[in-house]
C-alpha cells in the first residue's frame, strides 16, 4: 500500500504537464500501460491471498465488521495480543488505527474487498432504506441480492442489518469505519447507487428544523452545532458524503441528492463541510505539501482519488475559461457548468481568481450561473467569503 501512494502521487504530480518532446509522451504513454498492467496484476494476486480470502469470508458469514478487520489487521499490527487485552484509551486507539489501515489497504489494492465492503454496508442499512423507501423491494437485483430484496455477500451470509427504528447516532456509529476505507480508497465510485441510498437515509434522519427564533426579537438566531448532530454523524459528512461526490462523474443527480441532505443544515455547518472539502488545498496543493516521509506512511490528509478529480477537474474548467467568449457564452457556460457539478470549490476559486484580474468575464459568469446546481451555488457562496 505505502508503494502504490508513492507512485500515484508520483502519477498525480504530471498530470497537466505539457512536454514538448514526442519521446516523453511516448514513454508516459508506455509507463500509464505498464502501471495499468502492475495494479492488474496486484489486484489479482491480492484476490487469491488467503488472508484477504479469510477476511472476505469473515465478512460474509459473520457480518461482524471489527471482527473481520481485526483478523485482517494482526499481521501488520505490532503487539496486536497485547492492544487487544489492553484497557487504556491510547491501546485502543492504536489498535483501531491499525484496523482501520488494514481496511483501507485492502479496498484501495483489491476491488474485490471493497465490492464486498460495499455489499456489507447495503446489507446493514437495508432495513432502514425500505422503511422510508417501501417501492424499492425487489427492484435492482444483482449480486448478492435474495427474493426479499437483502444484499447478501454469500446466501448463507448473516447480515447484522441496523434495526428500522434506528437513530441517525447509532447509524454513524456503525458506518463511520466502512465509509471511511471506501472514499480514501476511492472504491465508493463505482457504487453510485450505495451514494444515493445514504444521502436519502441521512437526509430523512436530520432534523428539519435548523434555527431558533428569539420570542422578543425579530432577528433569528442559528442553532448551536452540537444540538443538531453528533460526531459521528458530522465526520460522516466531512469525510464521505461531501468529498465523496468528487469521485463520481461529472452530473446533477448526485449534487442534487448532496444538496437534499445540506439544505437542512445552517449556513455556518455548511461552510464548515465545504472548508473541510477544500483542507488542506485544492488540486495539486495538497501534493505540494506533503513531505516524501509522509506519503511513503500513506499519512495524506486527502483521498487521492479527490486529488485526482480536482486536477482533471481544474484542466477542463482552464480549457473552457480560455475560449469562452460573449458570442459563445451558451455553449461554453453549459460546459464550465457541467465541469463544475462534482467540484464546485476548484471551478469557482478559479473563475474569481480570473474575475479579479478580468472584470469583462462578470456578467458572461453571471450568465454561466444559471446552469449550476443548487449545491454549486451554495459552494459559490462560500468561495466569495474565502476570498475576500
């Protein structure tokens, strides 16, 4: 794992770089097949290890989730017998750090793991989707599914499935490990279907009402943060919900299933997400800052997998900033819209970085507004107060 960060981000770094030399981009084109190749061959054998095999089928039989990692995580954990007897919170810390380094190793090497990590979650919240959500039973089969709409791993599998009543803390609590290996991973985009039914599930647990009225003044005051929701449930939303949107391709039914669940949050928690989208920098500003020690320990603040979607992201909006133009305002504002739909924070820091040095470009950005989503004005909103 600590190998393929080092040379992703090696890949990340030369992304946008322009090489005049037709020998260079031949090589590069030769070493993208030979490294497509390498993680081919990687995922396969990773497929066929048998402590991923056995944890796989931990996973399926048990359903139990820190039972399944804590077998993947004995082998690289040092002291792993004497964490786990351990009582002290700084033990425990240690050995749920290990675990959770396991985890994501397997997901981001083997897609296999995190296609059964994928299933595992679907099976846990399956109760509570189909109670606000009863047209769905039976619909979207495939593997893994039974006659009563399940997801199962294996048909003997016993899938630990959150009660229906259950609240949006105990939901977090659970969630919160699994989430997490999947958006560092990067796996979570291939599950777009697994996105949606989380946004709609946390969508109906939050609270609808955000604000207290003062009953001798008119002015309305925002609800204290830790009244509306836990921790678990607010570290959900700052590292899987929000960033994970990065990851998926470019559209507006995944802004719009974001944005259901963020309307019902005040302006200052929002702002506070999309601060904790940006940290520690956007595009190759959070490569910049990291230290060869850190990635090597694949210690990274943000998922590579977001890195590399704000790169790409930013090489399109620049494309379409370039030749935008008031003649062609209607095609290339469709277009500097669609770029911005999945990364908002790198489009929008970038078109006012170009309106401060060109005023010209307000009103076709003003124009160009008229196609973004309501997330992506809401994200505007917060790119204006960042760079004032």
């Amino acid at each position: 794992h600590q190998t393929h960060c080092t040379e992703t981000v090696k890949r990340l770094k030369k992304l946008g770089v322009v090489s005049l030399n037709s020998k260079s981009s031949d090589k590069k084109k030769e070493e993208s097949k030979k490294n497509e190749a390498a993680a081919a061959a990687l995922g396969e054998s990773l497929r066929n290890d048998p402590i991923i095999g056995i944890f796989r089928a931990l996973l399926a039989l048990l359903g139990d989730w820190d039972a399944s990692v804590a077998f993947l995580a004995h082998a690289s954990t040092p002291d792993f017998v004497a964490l786990v007897k351990s009582e002290e919170e700084e033990s425990l810390a240690k050995l749920r750090a290990g675990m959770d380094a396991a985890a994501l190793a397997a997901c981001a090497l083997c897609e296999s793991v995190a296609s059964d990590v994928c299933l595992w979650v679907n099976g846990v919240i399956d109760g509570m989707y189909k109670e606000i959500h009863p047209t769905s039973n039976g619909k979207g089969r495939g593997r893994g599914s039974t006659k009563s709409g399940a997801c199962r791993l294996l048909p003997s599998s016993v899938v630990q499935q959150l009660p229906k009543d259950s609240s949006m803390e105990e939901m977090s609590s659970v969630l919160k490990a699994p989430l997490c290996c999947l958006v560092k991973s990067g796996q979570i985009r291939k599950n777009q279907n697994l996105y949606i039914k989380l946004c709609r599930l946390y969508k109906n647990k939050l609270p609808t009402s955000t604000t207290t009225t003062s009953s001798d003044e008119s002015s309305t005051e925002v609800a204290d943060d830790s009244t509306i929701i836990d921790d678990d449930t607010l570290s959900i939303l700052s590292t899987f919900l929000v960033p994970s949107l990065s990851l998926f391709p470019s559209d507006t039914v995944l802004p719009g299933e974001l944005w259901s669940v963020l309307e019902n949050l005040p302006y200052n928690l929002r702002y506070k997400l999309y601060s904790a989208w940006r940290h520690p920098g956007l595009e190759k500003g959070t490569l910049r800052s990291l230290l060869p020690a850190t990635i090597k320990a694949g210690r990274i603040p943000k998922p590579l997998g977001v890195i590399e979607s704000e790169i790409e992201t930013g090489i399109a909006a620049r494309y379409v900033l370039k030749r935008i133009s008031k003649e062609n305002i209607g095609e290339k504002g469709r277009q500097l819209a669609k770029t911005s739909h999945n990364n908002p924070l790198v489009v929008f820091t970038d078109i006012l970085g170009k309106i401060e040095s060109y005023d010209n470009l307000i009103l076709m950005m003003v124009d160009t507004f008229e196609y973004v989503t309501k997330l992506g004005l809401d994200v505007m909103g917060y790119c204006l107060l960042v760079s004032l």
